[in-house]
C-alpha cells in the first residue's frame, strides 16, 4: 500500500516484544487524543487505506525514556480509543526490537521517537508530521532537515535526524514529513501549526 509521500507501506519494521497487553493509563492521553484529531483536521496525518500517516507521542516521566505513542495503522478520523496507543519501554536499536505494552504494534516511528528522547532530556513530546507547504519552504525559513532521504521507520532515517537534531526543535525528514518537539504537547503541536502558518504565507 502507498502512503501520500509514495512509499510502499508495509508496517512496522522492527520486532516488537509486547511486555502486556495493558493499555496507557495516563490522564494525558485524553490530550493526546485531541492532539491527534487536530493533525487530522490540518492534514497533518493524510489518510492512506483508512489508516493516518504520522506519529505523536509523549514522554511518561521526565528523567525516563518511557513514552506513550499512536500505534501503528491507526486512524485518526474518528475518536480514538485507549487502546489505540502503547506504552513504548525502550528500544534495542541494533537488533531492532521495541519493548512495549499494548494490544498492537507501536508506530512504525517508535525507534525515532526514542532516538529523540534519549538525547534529548528537555523534549517531552515528539510530534510526527507530514505536510507538502511545509517540505516546499525548508530553504526560505531555513529549517533543518535530514542530509537524504530515507525509507520510512528505518535506522537510517533515525541515523539521518539525529545527524541534524542538536537542539532544534524543529527537523524536516527530507522527502518525508516533518518532528516537532516540545516540552508539553501543546508546545509541540503549536509549533508545527506555527511553522506551517510560516509556510502558507511564504509561498
């Protein structure tokens, strides 16, 4: 199946060791929910086969690496569920495999958005994106982005942010979509709204 950005889309391409089939108990997944809804409605998440392209996730603790994330070929158009989203434990980055708790596979990005938090304490949400105005405006407002393109829910696409990341909070995956990083959610979801404000009026 071909996603917006014309990559095959075969899911996940890490293994994940599923710890227990416990949705998130957190009282931030309900902002989470809301997040995910307002992607759908800027088309942040463009739909493909019913499901949305894109990722957002959050941080459980702050001196932790444990996140909340979407799971993988999920649809956002509609009100989501708890068990919709997983409880990422951490990642075994060389031998590809996620740890987690849910009752499906976290997002097919769950390798990138633990790359991110692990290197960068101060993020505690990572927003996922995908927007055409956005990739078209990288030069004119000078954003970062990744060096080449990448398959999506690769190491190389990993390997290809973290070489840019440092401290900006925000990165352009060339050819791909886009993270947006905060310390809350709602600073991460404003800034992607904000960059493509940028971009709208630039063209």
């Amino acid at each position: 199946m071909k996603t917006p950005t014309g990559e095959i889309h075969g899911g996940v391409k890490f293994r994940t060791e599923l710890l227990s089939a416990a949705a998130p108990a957190d009282a931030r997944l309900e902002e989470l929910k809301a997040w995910c809804a307002e992607f759908h409605r800027r088309g942040f998440a463009p739909p493909y086969g019913g499901f949305s392209q894109g990722n957002l996730s959050f941080r459980i603790r702050p001196d932790e690496d444990t996140f909340v994330i979407t799971g993988s070929q999920v649809g956002w158009k509609d009100q989501l569920a708890d068990d919709r989203f997983v409880t990422v434990h951490g990642c075994d980055m060389e031998r590809g495999i996620v740890s987690a708790s849910g009752t499906r596979d976290p997002s097919s990005e769950s390798m990138l958005h633990f790359a991110v938090y692990r290197a960068r304490k101060d993020v505690q949400a990572v927003f996922h994106g995908h927007s055409r105005e956005i990739l078209l405006c990288a030069d004119k407002l000078n954003l970062p982005e990744t060096r080449q393109e990448a398959p999506y829910g690769s190491m190389e696409l990993v390997r290809g942010v973290m070489e840019v990341l440092e401290d900006a909070d925000f990165v352009l995956i060339r050819g791909h979509g886009f993270i947006s990083l905060g310390a809350s959610m709602k600073e991460a979801g404003q800034r992607a709204i904000d960059v493509h404000r940028l971009c709208v009026q630039q063209r």
